[in-house]
C-alpha cells in the first residue's frame, strides 16, 4: 500500500474518532437537567462514570495513538501477520522468575517478565488473556452503571415532571391574562393561584403523595452502592484478582522499581508460541516476543479506575449516612429545615411553618418539596410551602375544637 494511501486511511480513523468523541460530548454535556429526580451522587454513577467507561472503551480500539494492539517479534517460519492475529486472540504469557528487578538492574534480563522459557517447562509462569475483551468489558460494565438511573426514573414515575410542568413560568405571572412569548405561555394571576392551590390541595388530602417514594429512591441509592462492590469483584475476576490491590500498590510502591505491579499485571513484552507441523508431520515451535502496545493504555485506565471505585464508593456511602440523617433531623430540628430549604426560600422562613410543615407531614412529603423545590423558582416554592404550612395549621384547628367536643361529652 502506498504512503499516500495509509495517509489517507489514517486521516479517516482520525475523522472518525473526533466523530465518535463528538457525539460523546453531546450526549454528556454539562447543562442543568430539566427535571432534578437525584442527588449529584446519583449523577456520579449515570453520568462521569459512565463517561469514563465509554471514554476508556474508545481508546483502547483507537490504532492512530498506541499504534497496533499487538507485534510480535519471531522467526522467518510464520509470517508476522499470523503470528500477530495468533497472539491477540490466544493467550501471551510472562516468567514468573524474569519479573526480578535486580536480574533486570543488572542486564541479565532485556525485559520483565520475558526470560528463557523451554517446551513443556515447569517454570512458573502468567498467561495474559484480558486483553482482547477489555472494550467489550468497559462498555458492559458502563451500561451497569446506567441501569439504576433507568430503574429510579421507572419507579418515580414522572411525579416529579407533572408538578413542575404545572408551575411552569408562573414566576412571570403578573399580568390579569395569558401571556404569550415565542412558543411559551406566561399563566394569568388567576391561573397560577389555582394551581398552587391544587398542589396544596394534594398534599393535604394526601392523595398524590404517597409513602413508598421515598422508599424506592433509597433502594436505588442502596443498590448503587453494592453495584459499586459488585464492579470491584467483576473487575477483580477479570484481571485474574490482581485489581484488588492495584491502587493501593501502586500507591505505596510508586513506579520507581525497575519491575512494579503494572509490569506484572499489564505487561508491555510478553512471549508467545506457535505450534505448526513441519514438512514431515513434526510439530515445529516458534518462539516470539510481542509487544503489547495496548497494555500502555490499560494500566493507566485502570489503575486511574481503582481510585475512583474507592472515590465513588465513598461518596456513596456518605451520601447514604446523609439520607440517614435527613430521616432523622427532618422533623426534629427547625434549624436543619431552614439550612435545607435556604438556597430555595429567599428570605428567612418562618420557624412555625417549618416546624408544621416538616413535623406533621411524612418523611416522603418532606423529601418530595426538597426535590420540588429544585425544580421550580424559589418564589413560587416559598409561596407554596407557606400555604402548605397555613393549611396545616387550619387543619390542626378544625380538629381541636371537634375533639374538646368529644370530651365534654363525657
């Protein structure tokens, strides 16, 4: 093939990754959501997680920047294109006792991992069969990922969205009519106090709210943290249960010794051998050294993988203790109420309204206005969580003379 032609060849892929890049970005841009159904810890699971997974999957099938995956070195019996197809789709290995940094420091050795190695010897040594499933790994393991979005956004059930459609732009309500701008209606006065109205309304008949929201958002905050020690093992298993240390390996040993656990563990020389018959039937052994360009990438995916497992998990594990604590506080302290709703309230709230508000409804209500109040301008929020507060106290009111009434009685 001629020079001009891999020039072109090599132009496409280029074209075709920016491409595959590109549509990435546009499907993981970072824009406010139009409906808030989660937590940022949430969005580190369905979002940077998965960004990394599919980033990560794209580059270790990307040829123009580690070159070919595999290239073996041996001798004239096998052509170099079959030893290489042979290679990456069996298994290359590396001697145990060749991973030795001081035969290496010495020049005894030309490689880790790569030494003398006989046929049918009882030699120790590390067979190498990862690699030509790793993008198919990081792809599944980012649809794993997904999974419990997808679940949390069946289970709300668009709760959420049909509240937040109602109020839409009733912020600029402040006309007597319906207001029309570019394809979007401003609600008259009238409307917009009929619809908060109709959502005080729900919450204190109850009706639309019920327990089990809350529930069902804290199972899937539960699942995503054992989806987390579930990606550990999966990880773990595949790389032959070396990724269980890796990070921390790595971490403590740094990559100054001449043979380090990434040489072990993603080695870029390994031995390979094809068994051919010769012209009389004997089987022939030919011996090579292939380089593994793509093991230059690997290492660095996934040890960079091994700290953000252990980040995330964190994460999660805090944002559980938050939701803990949330249960706890939500109808004991006015002050962890007026810390929650501050940024949705403007101004300062009323100690009385929060106090009936967060006291008397459920643990489920209560989350539901934390969630409602990301969604919706903080005027109209304040509007209807005094009104919630309001019909709460007149609630409580036209239940207490009914009851001093059952006590005279007796």
């Amino acid at each position: 093939m001629s020079s001009s032609k891999k020039d072109v060849l090599k132009t496409r892929e280029n074209m075709s990754l920016v491409k595959t890049f590109g549509s990435i970005k546009d499907n993981f841009k970072l824009k406010p959501q139009q409906y808030i159904i989660d937590n940022w810890v949430f969005k580190l699971h369905y979002k940077a997680t998965v960004l990394f997974f599919l980033v990560a999957s794209i580059l270790v099938t990307s040829r123009q920047y580690i070159g070919e995956h595999i290239r073996c070195i041996s001798d004239k019996g096998v052509p170099e294109h079959v030893m290489n197809t042979y290679c990456f789709f069996t298994t290359t290995f590396t001697v145990v006792k060749a991973l030795d940094d001081k035969l290496l420091d010495t020049g005894n050795l030309a490689h880790p991992g790569v030494g003398p190695y006989g046929i049918d010897s009882p030699e120790p040594i590390i067979r190498h069969a990862y690699y030509q499933w790793v993008p198919f790994v990081l792809f599944f393991q980012a649809i794993m990922f997904y999974i419990t979005h997808l679940m949390w956004k069946k289970l709300e059930g668009g709760r959420l969205r049909f509240l937040v459609d109602s109020l839409k732009w009733t912020a600029f309500s402040l006309e007597d009519k319906e207001m029309k701008v570019g394809d979007n209606k401003i609600p008259s006065k009238s409307d917009k106090e009929a619809k908060i109205m109709q959502i005080r309304k729900l919450f204190l008949d109850g009706m639309y709210i019920n327990k089990y929201w809350s529930v069902k958002l804290m199972i899937c905050e539960i699942l995503n943290l054992l989806h987390i020690v579930l990606q550990f093992y999966i990880t773990d298993k595949f790389l032959d249960y070396r990724f269980n240390d890796l990070g921390s390996t790595v971490w403590n040993e740094g990559l100054d010794s001449s043979v380090d656990v990434l040489d072990e563990v993603f080695p870029k020389i390994t031995k390979c051998t094809f068994h051919k018959y010769g012209p009389s039937g004997s089987i022939q052994f030919h011996d090579a050294m292939c380089i593994m360009a793509l093991n230059i990438i690997n290492d660095k995916i996934y040890t960079g993988l091994w700290f953000w497992f252990i980040f995330i998990f964190i994460c999660t594990a805090l944002g559980l203790l938050w939701r803990l604590l949330t249960i706890v506080m939500h109808a004991r302290s006015r002050g962890f109420n007026r810390m929650v709703f501050a940024s949705s309230c403007p101004g300062r709230l009323n100690p009385w309204n929060v106090l009936n508000v967060s006291k008397h409804y459920s643990y489920t209500d209560w989350l539901f206005l934390v969630y409602l109040s990301k969604n919706i301008d903080p005027v109209v929020f304040k509007e209807i969580f005094v009104g919630i507060a309001e019909d709460m106290e007149e609630k409580r009111s036209l239940k207490q003379p009914l009851i001093n009434d059952s006590m005279d009685l007796y």
